[in-house]
C-alpha cells in the first residue's frame, strides 16, 4: 500500500496549545498523528538564523554534552501561513521560522517516525 504524498503531509486537524505550553498537535490526512513539544520545534527551527547557528542539517537536540541553562521554550503565539505552514512567535523573541507542514510531517518526533529515518544517524 502506498499512500500519496499529498496525504502525508496534508494536516486535517492542527492544535497549537499556546496557553498552556502543551505544544502542537496535528492530525494528518494519512491517518498519523504528531505531537509536537515548542521546545522541540525551537530546536528544529527552519529559518536561514538558526541554519546558520547549528551549521548544515538538523542537530541531534540531545548532543548538547553542557548543562547549560536553558528556559523552557514556549511559544506566544502561532499563526498559520497560507494554508501550507504554521509560524511560530517564541517566548525567546524568535519568530522567523515558518514551519511548512511537509518539513513538520518529517520531523515528527513520534516512535514509528524516528525509527523510519534511524539510518541518518
Ligand atoms: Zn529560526
Ligand atoms: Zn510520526
């Protein structure tokens, strides 16, 4: 069986839990369902800066060997662009990133997920 690639990354049910700091839930057209953490979209934040940052590629978020203090991420706000991403206002003043749902539905952090791409490394 395989699915179109439309259907994966095509939401149809997205909740951005702002006041309580639960993060984001998106139901997909394929059936799947991810649960995103605000810290975790902070670390995995698309925008040119953070590229910049944490070099090319995504970082592995638990490779940070320093205890360093870090505030919880949070968001302040979330706003949908266009139909095809979500931006995020971040309590630590970032808000350029702007999530497309395809690049979302790659990094869902869920089990089934992570074992799919384990072979990156
Ligand atoms: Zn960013
Ligand atoms: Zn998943």
């Amino acid at each position: 069986m395989s699915l179109p690639v439309d259907a994966r990354t095509k939401p149809i049910d997205v909740k951005v839990h702002v006041s309580t700091g639960a993060g984001m839930d998106i139901a997909w057209a394929d059936g799947h369902h991810s649960h995103y953490d605000f810290g975790y979209l902070r670390d995995h934040c698309p925008c040119a800066l953070c590229n910049e940052e944490h070099g090319h590629g995504p970082q592995p978020a638990a490779a940070n060997p320093l205890p360093l203090y870090k505030p919880r991420a949070g968001a302040r706000a979330a706003s949908a662009v266009g139909h095809y991403a979500v931006q995020f206002d971040f309590n630590d003043g970032h808000s350029t990133g702007i999530f497309s749902f395809e690049y979302l539905r790659q990094i869902c952090p869920c089990d089934d997920c992570r074992r799919g791409e384990s072979a990156a490394g």
